[in-house]
C-alpha cells in the first residue's frame, strides 16, 4: 500500500475521535426535539468525505500556472454555494439562482478590486483560499437575508398590500428590507469587532505558527476582515433587488403563491 496513503489514514484517526462531539450534539438535538440529528449526521460525513478530496485538489491546483483553473475553482464554489443558500430559502422563487448571482456579483467585485490593487497577486495558491472565504462568508449572508426577507413580507402582507408600492412597503414597520440585511450582517460585524479578544482568526495565527512574523499575519487579518465585510454586504444587498421581482406583481401587490407555504 502507497505509505503516503497509510499516513493519510493514520493521520484520520484523531478527526474520527473528533466526532464523538457531534455525538453529543446529536443527542441534545434528539433530547430537545430539535429534529437536526439527520442534518448534523450527514454535514459531518460530507465535510469529512469533501475536505479528504479537496485537500489533493488544492495540491494539484496549487501547482498549476493556468488561469483557467483559479476560475473554474472560483465558479465551482460559487455554484454550490448559490445552491446551499438557496436552499436555505427554499420558498424564494429562484432562490438558488438569485443567491448565486448575488454571490457571484458581492465576491467578484472584490476580489477583482484585491487584485487591481496589488493587494493579492493572482494565482492560485492566495487567490482560490481567498475566494473559498469570501464565498462561504456570503452565502451565510445571503441566505439569511434572502429568508428573513420573504418571511418579514409574510408577516407583513395585509399591510404591504394595502401600501400598494415596495417604496412605501419598504419604509413601512422599520423597512422590511433594511431589517433583512442588518439581521444577516450583524455576526460578521459583530466578530469583526471582537476579533483578536473573543475568536482567535485563523488565518493570522497560522501564519504565525507557520512561522510569519506577527506584523505579515496581522496585516493579512485585516486584510482578510476587510474583504469579507465587503463581499457579504454587497452579496446581501445584491440579493434583496433580485427578490423583488419574485415577491411583487407588476401592480405593486404581493405574490400571494410565494407566501403560502412553509
């Protein structure tokens, strides 16, 4: 047997005993009727079976010098992203594509912008990492602001109806849409303002146990802050304006089938 494959399955051993937490969530979630035991069994497998596999991609990517595979990672990633956000809004019309798009539209905008300012170079081993992040961050964001937003429409539709215009509904009861977004934007804020104190970032203190010195690591935290901030907000907000449409008739009424089922 290949001695780099029976590493990688020693090196398994303590992950797999790292599972015994998930038991123990899985049990409260039985306890408490929580009805997630399905959901958490199968995210750990998958997360296990997917990182043992992109762990090789990322080897194999690393070393090539085509542009072409930074944007086929890049498109891969916002794909099942705008998957898995949209099914997190399952009763949004379009929602896998509106969420795609959004984070298509929040993620490249910056990091188009980290590039053209000579803030990453563009290659795969800073510019894949980079996206994953952004990425993922913006379709937490995404699909909460998307649900939050069909929801508070729900809760709202005599009154929205009776407005008869999303300017007035909007401005109504606080903005129903400013609501979505602050509500999905407020934890990346939140740890953005405590990092360092609360949560250790990864990014900075594996630099520094990689050897980096403190001031390279400190400079990439921030930069890695930044641009999440950026790519969340503009997914977030990108995904309101795509919703519209599938919530509202052309006479400024709801869609009443959108909020029928849950």
């Amino acid at each position: 047997m290949d001695p780099v494959f029976v590493d990688f399955l020693k090196g398994m051993l303590k992950p797999l005993a790292a599972t015994a937490v998930v038991l123990v969530a899985v049990v409260l979630s039985f306890v408490q009727n929580l009805g997630l035991e399905k959901e958490m069994v199968v995210s750990i497998v998958r997360a296990f079976v997917q990182l043992s596999v992109i762990g090789f991609v990322l080897q194999f990517i690393f070393t090539q010098k085509n542009a072409g595979w930074i944007v086929l990672a890049y498109l891969f990633m916002v794909t099942i992203a705008g998957y898995t956000a949209g099914q997190r809004a399952k009763h949004v019309p379009r929602g896998k594509s509106i969420a795609g798009l959004s984070i298509l539209a929040g993620t490249s905008i910056t990091m188009f912008l980290l590039v053209i300012l000579n803030v990453f170079p563009f290659t795969p081993r800073y510019i894949i990492p980079v996206a994953g992040m952004m990425v993922g961050n913006s379709m937490t964001v995404t699909g909460v602001t998307m649900k939050r937003l069909r929801d508070d429409l729900k809760i709202q539709k005599d009154l929205v109806d009776g407005i008869g215009t999303w300017g007035n509904a909007a401005a109504s009861n606080g903005s129903t849409s400013k609501r979505s977004l602050i509500l999905a934007l407020s934890p990346i804020l939140d740890n953005a303002k405590t990092v360092g104190l609360i949560s250790l970032p990864g990014a900075m203190t594996g630099l520094i146990m990689g050897g980096a010195s403190p001031m390279e690591a400190i400079q990439l935290q921030i930069v890695v802050m930044n641009m999440l901030i950026g790519a969340s907000t503009m997914s977030s907000i990108m995904s309101v304006y795509l919703c519209r449409p599938a919530f509202f008739t052309k006479a400024y009424q709801l869609e009443s089938k959108v909020f029928i089922s849950d």
